[in-house]
C-alpha cells in the first residue's frame, strides 16, 4: 500500500504543467521590476509588447504574449496603476510608433506626456534552443528615458505560433543515409542574471568624522572587604585628603559623581548604508580621549553623603577609549537632505591612568594606578546627511552617549570598580557614497 502511494505522489509531480515554472518565471520578472521601480510606485507604467533582438517581422505574437502575462502579473502585485492594452495600441497607433519593445528615448518620452505614465516596461526576446525564450526587460522612466530596473528570466515557449517566423535557412539537397558519428553533448549556458538595480535613494557610505562635547564622569571605587582605606593625608589609598579624619578610616565605597572632564573626539571612521525604504544601520570605530578638570566635585562614603572633595588638578582620572560599535538608523529619504535617528550599541578598550591612586603595578600596591577596562556603550543618534556632490555628503550629528567601564585598580583584592562617562556631542564629517 506505501508503495503504491509513493508511486501515485511521484506521478502527480512529473504531470504538473510545463507552464508552471514559466509562470514562476513570470513572477520573478514581476517582482525584480517592482522592487527597481521603488521610485514611482503607486504611478501609471505602461507595458508594451516585447520583440526579437534579432530584428525578425512577422513575429508579433510571442512579444504580445510575454506582455500579457507579464502585465497580469504586475497588476495582482497592486503596485502600480496599469494602462490597459487597447488604450496603449491605439495611442501608439496614433503617434505612429512601432508596437514592440523597440522603443527610443523620444518615443518613452512622447508617450509619457500622452498616457500620463511615470515610466513603461520594454525589452526584447531571444529565441534559444529546447523550445525556450529568454526575456530581457527593463522598467525605463519617461521623463528621462533612463533605465532604473532590469531584469532576465529564460521561459518555456508554451504557445502555438510566431517562433517559425523566424528566418528559414536553404534546406541541402537529400543525400545518402550515413551513420552519424557520436558528439559528445554541449552543455547549455546558464544566461546570465541581470544586475541589481539599485532603488534611487539606496545607497552605501563611508564617513570620516570628528566630535566635540565633554561627558560627565561617574567615578566609584567598591571593595567587598572594606579596605579602602583614607585619612587626613594624601598618601592614603585614593589620594583624597579628608581633614574631617583625625586617624585612618577603611570603607567599601567610594563615589564620585557627575565630574566635569575635558577631551578630544571622537576621531571615527564607519561604514554604513540604507536601503530603498526607511531602514539603515553603520559599523563605527572610534578613538577618544577625556580627563577630570580642577573642581570640587560631590561624593559619597559607603553610600551616604559625604559633602564635597576638592581636586586641585586636572588629571585625577584619565580615560583613553577604543570604541567599536553599530547603529540602526531609521531616516527620511529627500533630494538633498536625508535627517535620520537612530540608536546605536558596542564595547570599548579602555586605557586608565589614576597618577593619585594606589593600585597593583609591577607586582607592588602604591601610585599611579595604570588599568585597563572593558566597557559597554549605548547611543542615540539624531543627524542629517546633506549631499554636497555626486558621490559626496556633508554629515552633521548630535548624539547622547554613554560608556560604562569596569576595573580593579590592577587586581585589587575584592576590588569592583566603574567608571561611567555619559553626555551629549556634536559630530561633523564627510561622507562618501557608494
């Protein structure tokens, strides 16, 4: 009984029609012309017959009947208003044009104005061998004759007529019957697939930027067993001197919060690209420096309110920050101006350097501490791209940043400390597309 139906299933496969993968054909050809045709989607297009590359007459039939199916397709996407058939041959009767796909930039450009179409589907055939013909199409704008879409798909030549029209060569005379000799098979060439046809606000870019703008450091020491030690000196672990103290005091927490820094960058460099509807998104590298200004500054000891700590110098911490990071990005696509938004996430290498601090360095705990942290970044970007040339941009951002970094001031025992740097920069830079 299993075999029986196995029998049966294969069966109904091999009888499935030839058409089908024609009509398949038909809806690749539909759907790569709809997506190059982004631009003037929702508009009229006209659909005009196809003919032979070969420049063969009398051969009208396959053209009409590729377009036709082809237009059926087009029309069940409900992407574009289609100007029926009968209108379209009696307009090109009218301006004595030659019902086919050879048609030159006046003509498309003639028959725009007439039928109010944004752009029509034209394009030739090729008979090939095995009963097929490979269509080659391309979606043409009228206003400027440019083509903004191609496409190729060979199909099965499923219809009676038109391909015997094609040019007879002289029949030999008959001669004796001789055994053929065997030819080995020629493999049949794969046509080619035709390139992508890029939407027209997609597009790929390269920006070279620099930055400006200080963030705020967050800066906290954490030591699960209370040994940070400060007193009324500035030879104690931190360097603080706490005149409040009159004899050494250990803690677990050390905090200062929101200290004003100073800094350069980012100096970055991505690589990004949007495609033909809102989204788009970058890969970004960047470099950028920051340190502690002389202030007073508010803390916190284990938590509680500790008042104010004064620094008399500008070099209390010192973050140098290696950023590797990505952003989606959703923009508005315009003729010159693309403003967009986003929100961007990534890690960091971090260099830092607390010349006050004692920390393990070289196998011994005194000062400078010099550690290396790894952080997490978040970003939202908010921007515009301004098109200054063909293949130039003028890129101008603002963007919120945060980078929290982790430490242990070189392997302090028990030690878990942070270091957040967070606040606003503006960013300007060149960009190149592609």
């Amino acid at each position: 009984m299993k075999n029986t139906i196995k029998t049966l299933f294969y069966a109904l496969l091999l009888a499935c029609p030839a058409g089908a993968f024609a009509e398949d054909m038909y809806g690749q050809l539909a759907r790569e012309l709809t997506e190059a045709g982004t631009a003037v989607q929702g508009k009229k297009i006209a659909i005009i017959p196809f003919s032979y590359a070969d420049g063969r007459t009398g051969a009208t039939k396959d053209g009409s009947v590729i377009s036709e199916r082809l237009t059926i397709k087009m029309i069940n996407m409900h992407k574009f208003e289609i100007i029926e058939r009968s209108v379209l041959d009696k307009v090109m009767t009218e301006l004595k044009l030659q019902n086919s796909g050879m048609i030159d930039a006046t003509s498309a450009q003639q028959l725009g104005k007439v039928l109010g179409v944004e752009a029509i589907v034209t394009g030739t055939i090729v008979e090939t061998s095995g009963g097929q013909i490979e269509v080659n199409a391309r979606l043409i704008k009228t206003e400027t004759a440019q083509a903004i879409g191609a496409s190729q798909v060979t199909v099965d030549k499923n219809w009676i007529g038109d391909a015997s029209a094609a040019p007879q060569q002289p029949q030999p005379e008959p001669q004796a019957y001789q055994q053929p000799a065997y030819q080995q098979p020629v493999a049949q060439a794969v046509p080619a697939r035709a390139a992508y046809a890029r939407g027209e606000h997609e597009y790929g870019f390269f920006d070279v930027f620099m930055g400006f703008g200080a963030p705020n450091m967050s800066l906290e020491f954490t030591n699960s067993n209370s040994n940070i030690r400060l007193d009324n000196t500035y030879t104690n672990d931190l360097g603080i001197k706490v005149t409040s103290f009159a004899t050494s005091r250990y803690f677990n927490s050390v905090k200062f919060a929101k200290m004003a820094t100073q800094g350069t960058g980012p100096l970055a460099f991505r690589v990004g690209g949007f495609g033909k509807k809102a989204l788009g998104g970058d890969f970004e590298l960047s470099y950028s420096k920051c340190n502690t200004k002389a202030q007073t500054a508010a803390w916190t000891l284990n938590g509680s309110d500790a008042g104010n700590v004064t620094f008399g110098s500008n070099d209390y911490a010192t973050v140098k920050t290696f950023g590797m990071s990505g952003d989606l990005l959703i923009r508005h696509a315009g003729k010159v101006v693309d403003p967009y938004f986003g929100m961007g996430l990534g890690m960091s290498l971090n260099s830092i350097t607390l010349p006050y601090v004692k920390g393990y360095t070289n196998g011994s705990f005194i000062r400078p501490t010099e550690d290396f942290g790894l952080g997490f970044m978040f970003r939202i970007p908010i921007g515009m791209r301004i098109r200054i040339g063909d293949k130039t941009q003028l890129v101008a951002e603002y963007r919120y940043e945060m980078n929290r970094i982790a430490f242990d001031r070189g392997g302090v025992s028990g030690e878990s400390d942070t270091i957040v740097l967070s606040g606003s920069k503006f960013l300007v830079g060149m960009g190149f597309t592609f």
